[in-house]
C-alpha cells in the first residue's frame, strides 16, 4: 500500500472509533463520534445471538457484539453515501424481509432520523425480534441535515420513548448523550465542515481535483483539531438535559407481544 492508502485507511478506522490521540487530529467531530461508540460499547453485553442490524452501512460496530450470527441490511441507496458498505441484504426500507420472531436483537445506529414513516419501522423491528428479545438504537436530537434527501427527523428524549413503548417495547436504559457546551463548540465545527465540503467540491473528479481536495482536507486540520481540544476540554462544564447531540435506547419486547 501507497502512504496515501495508510492514510485512507487509518482515517476510516478512526471515523467511528476515534482514539484520543489520532482521532483528535483525523476526526472532524471526535467527541460525538467518542461519544456514541462509548454508548454502543458499554450495553454491547445486553445485545447476543442471531442480531440484525438495520441500516448497517459499513457496520462499523459488528466487532462489539457476541453473536452466533450477525445480519446487515439496508437500502439500496446506502451506496451513494457509504463506499464501503458490508450489507449482506437489501430491502424496500419499510418492509423487514424476515419471519417473524427471527433475531434475538436488533441494532439500529443512526438510522431512525432517515426513516420516513417511523411508526411502521418500530412495528416490523417488534415483529422480526423474538419475545424477550433486545433492540440497541441511537438516533440524533440536534445534528445537521445528512444524506440529503433522505433526512427525515429529529428525536426528543420523551419523542422516542414514546415511539417505542406505545409500540410494544419496554424501555430498559434510555440516555442523552453529549450535552452542554461541548456540542454547541461541535456544531461550530459542523458549520467549518459545511464550508469545507463546499471548497472541495470545486475540485474535478479527476487526479489533479483529487489533490485539490486532499490540499483542502489538510489545510482544515488543524482547526478541527483545535474545535476537537475544546470541546473535550468544555466537558468540565455544567451539562445540560434539555441541550444534547444524541439519544441512546435500549429497550426489549415484552413476552406476551406479537
């Protein structure tokens, strides 16, 4: 591999599991992103057996996971936004195309806001989990549009639970993650992102426009970084429940569900 390569490759593992070193300097948002995989990780153990992941993209999180076996679906439109999708099954994205009672667990990461009928994705997740079974999922409260067209929602702390329990499921641990000054110093850094994805797209899609672009990556650096420190270092502030980045949800079916 070319040094450029390493260096693709070591931005990539460094997109969902940031360290506090690399991630800092490579990861655009590295507190939010440190923050989700901190979530994910620590209710990992509630999450085993046959698992689905829906909406898996690159599955940057299947490693957390006990299982005996370890499905990915998604649409097809997950192409155009993860290059290195790993999605074992595409589907019509409102329609689960499984029996029902078929997975232990489901997993659901960052998926719900791009989901237009939310409602009837909830039902097919009750429908496919086997009673008893567990459901991990985050979603955002306050982040920017992504993937456009296909950004739907946002969800308040009370909105999801109320998605969820009226729907048959028990909530078990529900939790705001990221809250407090260190997310208003993160969405500075979404804007400087907005900015910088505008520069690099005066750049063809060619070998020279590829340089052009990498240029603009570099030239951003350093002020990531510095937005980065500060918001690591904002956390030492007073947090608040009613100003926060992202919702994390675990919840299980009732035995007696359909």
């Amino acid at each position: 591999m070319t040094f450029l390569d390493n260096t693709i490759e070591l931005i990539r593992k460094q997109r969902f599991n940031p360290n506090w070193f690399w991630g800092i300097i490579l990861n655009d948002f590295y507190l939010p992103r440190r923050s989700l995989y901190t979530f994910i990780k620590g209710e990992s153990n509630n999450i085993q057996g046959r698992i689905l992941d829906i909406g898996c993209g690159e599955k940057p999180y299947a490693h957390l996971f006990s299982c005996t076996e370890y499905i990915g679906i998604d649409i097809e439109t997950t192409a155009e936004y993860h290059e290195n999708h790993k999605t074992d099954l595409f589907y019509n994205g409102v329609e689960l195309p499984f029996e029902n009672n078929s997975f232990d667990a489901i997993v659901c990461f960052e998926v719900l806001e791009h989901v237009f009928e939310p409602e009837i994705m909830v039902r097919e997740m009750l429908r496919v989990l086997k009673p008893g079974g567990s459901i991990l999922l985050t979603t955002p409260f306050i982040w920017n549009e992504h993937e456009i067209p296909y950004d739907y929602g946002r969800y308040s702390y009370f909105g999801l639970r109320d998605l969820f329990t009226k729907n048959g499921f028990i909530i078990s641990k529900q939790k705001r993650i990221l809250s407090g000054f260190a997310l208003i110093i993160t969405l500075i850094s979404l804007y400087i992102r907005d900015g910088q994805e505008k520069l690099k797209e005066l750049f063809p899609k060619s070998k020279l426009g590829k340089v052009g672009r990498w240029l603009v990556y570099l030239t951003f650096r350093p002020i990531f970084m510095t937005f980065n420190i500060a918001a690591v270092v904002a956390q030492l502030l007073p947090k608040s429940d009613r100003f926060y980045f992202n919702n994390g949800l675990l919840a299980r079916k009732t035995v007696d569900s359909l």
